[in-house]
C-alpha cells in the first residue's frame, strides 16, 4: 500500500463478496477521500486512485495510538470494527446509512456503537433513532455528462425513432420495471419518434417476472420499441444515459436510487416516483416531476407532456444537469464526509 499503517487517518471496508449498489457509492466517493485524508481500501473490488490495505498491514494497527477512522457501511462492516476495537485496534467507528426502514435489533444495537452516522438522507435518518448528519451520495460529473449531440448518440443504436426514454436497474417488481413497462405500452403507439430502453440485469429468480414484461410487450406488438438490454459494462450504461432524452425512475423503495442523479448529470430530463432520494434530489416541476410510486397511469401522464414537448424535456434535463453541478457532486460529499472524520482524529 502507498501509505504506511503508521500514516494512515481512514480505512476503507468493503466486507461483500457481490458488487452491488453500496459497493458502487463506496467505489466512486473513496479516491476523493483520499485527496483529503491518508486513506486506504480494505476488501474486494478496489478503485483505482486509493492506496490498498491487506491483512498484514491491518495487523500493524494494533495498539496503535494515534486513531484511524473505520468507516463502515454494511452491518458486517460495523460487526468488523466493534471486534477490532474491542481486541486492541485504535478504531474511531463511522457508518453511512441509506436503508429507509426500520432497522434490526442487531443493526440498532450496532448502530449504538458508533462514533458517528452518516444518513444519505432526511429519511434514512429518521429511521436511526440517534442523531446522524445527513450526506447525500455524489457522483462524478465528468464521467456522468451531456453527449456533444445526443440525437446522434442514440442514431448509432440503430434502433428505431429520434429520441429515447430508458428506466436502468434490475428487471424487478421493487425497481416499478412493471410499471415503466406498462406506461410504454399506452404511450409508444402514440409517439412513433421515441423508443424505450430499459438497462438491467434478470437474476435467475426474477425470469418470471421478465417473461410476464415481455409477454406484455409482445401483446402490445412493440417488440422492436420496447429493449431490454441485460446487464451492461458500466461504461455502455453511462453511454446509454448520454442517448436518453428522458429518464424514468420507477422505484417502488429504494435507499438511496443513484440512477436519479446519474440521468440528471447526463442531462435527462427526469420523471420520479417517490421513493429513495427523489423528494431531496428533485424540484418538483423544475428540475424533474415527482410521482406516486408504482403507479402507472402518473406516469404515463407526466412524461407525455415531455414526449409531446422534446425541447422542454431538453431543457428540464440542463437544470437537471446544474442542480448535480450544485448539490450533487464527489467533491461535495468527499468534503462533508471530511468534517465528520475531523473531530474523530
């Protein structure tokens, strides 16, 4: 690792073996931390711009005296640095918060072991019956960015009509793919220019639920307007963000729902259920429209007026884009998550 143990102000866990949505947050705030504090990684599926912590390195911790922060994010994650602590490692415990319901027995008694909480939001924060500060997640807004032409950037799919609409996440009921689904199905017969993206992986357990989808699309006869990609590398969903002219983010709940702030920074213009974030993220009316989650009818209404308008969906996504620029950036939350970690060291 590029830091010695003895330097280090901030360890990294990343305890799950599946990548999954908090190893995505973790992955892309955690070099930003490093330009800030003498971090390290510990664990599986290290990003680039972060010095890596092993076993034996851990193991040189112990009984130091100057204090390392332990920033935990996972209910294992908090089991690790309460067993460390307790065994002699000089741990200062923080945990990030984006669950919005009531928590175990075994989270709220660990949740009560912590030097500091961090919620991604008011909601999630209203769940943890301790005080939390509240950080909403970031995003890199470089990599996360308008296209130079974005009716060009959908004209190399190949796919039929000028514009595109696109619902991203696992093909599930709990990610509204359903509701998205059925929306179209009313709407696409109607707006010949648009066709309909949705971007996610189908687990084995959910093959049921996706061959209903595609029954329905199948009846619709909007097989060739209606895509369902798989799962795709991360660089080809961000490309896929670029080719949207409108996002639809049809969570029935979520912690935090990162794909709100990814469309938004990519300039899409954004229809939301509520539920994650969406309430913090969005302006309603100005900067995206909010909606009852899994409720297909809202939907449908609130992105025709935007598929029927495309330059008013163009510039309800460049306020989109401003708003990330403001509230929502890496560097924003590296540096709130900073303050907490100060009067910890």
């Amino acid at each position: 690792m590029a830091n010695s143990p003895s330097d280090l102000e901030v360890i990294v866990p990343n305890l799950h073996r599946r990548y999954s949505g908090v190893t995505a947050t973790n992955r892309m705030v955690a070099p930003r931390l490093a330009r800030l504090f003498r971090a390290a990684w510990f664990g599986s599926d290290a990003p680039e711009g972060i010095a890596r912590l092993n076993g034996a390195d851990l193991l040189r911790l112990w009984r130091r005296k100057a204090p390392v922060i332990w920033h935990a994010r996972r209910n294992n994650e908090m089991i690790a640095g309460v067993l460390l602590r307790a065994l002699g490692w000089p741990l200062k415990l923080v945990f990030t918060s984006a669950a919005q319901r009531h928590h175990s027995w075994i989270t709220r008694w660990l949740i009560r072991r912590m030097d500091a909480i961090i919620a991604t939001s008011d909601l999630s924060a209203s769940f943890l019956k301790v005080k939390a500060t509240v950080i909403p997640h970031g995003i890199d807004t470089g990599v996360y960015a308008p296209p130079l032409d974005r009716t060009a950037a959908f004209a190399e799919t190949s796919l039929p009509g000028r514009y595109a609409i696109g619902c991203f996440g696992r093909v599930r009921a709990q990610k509204g793919t359903d509701v998205f689904v059925d929306a179209m199905c009313r709407l696409l017969p109607r707006y010949l220019d648009f066709t309909a993206i949705i971007v996610g992986q189908v687990t084995p357990e959910q093959t049921a639920f996706a061959n209903d989808l595609k029954k329905r699309i199948e009846a619709a006869g909007l097989q060739s307007r209606i895509v369902i990609t798989g799962e795709l590398p991360i660089e080809e969903v961000q490309r896929w963000y670029q080719r949207l002219t409108i996002y639809a983010f049809t969570s029935r709940n979520e912690g935090f729902g990162l794909t709100l702030i990814e469309a938004m920074a990519a300039g899409t213009a954004l229809v939301a259920a509520r539920a994650g974030a969406a309430e913090l993220v969005v302006e309603d009316g100005v900067t995206g429209v909010l909606i009852p989650s899994g409720d297909a009818d809202a939907l449908a209404a609130a992105v025709e007026p935007l598929m029927r308008d495309v330059a008013a969906a163009i510039a309800m996504g460049e306020r989109g884009r401003a708003r990330v620029l403001e509230r929502f950036s890496l560097d924003a939350e590296a540096a709130r998550i900073g303050e907490v970690y100060r009067p910890l060291l």
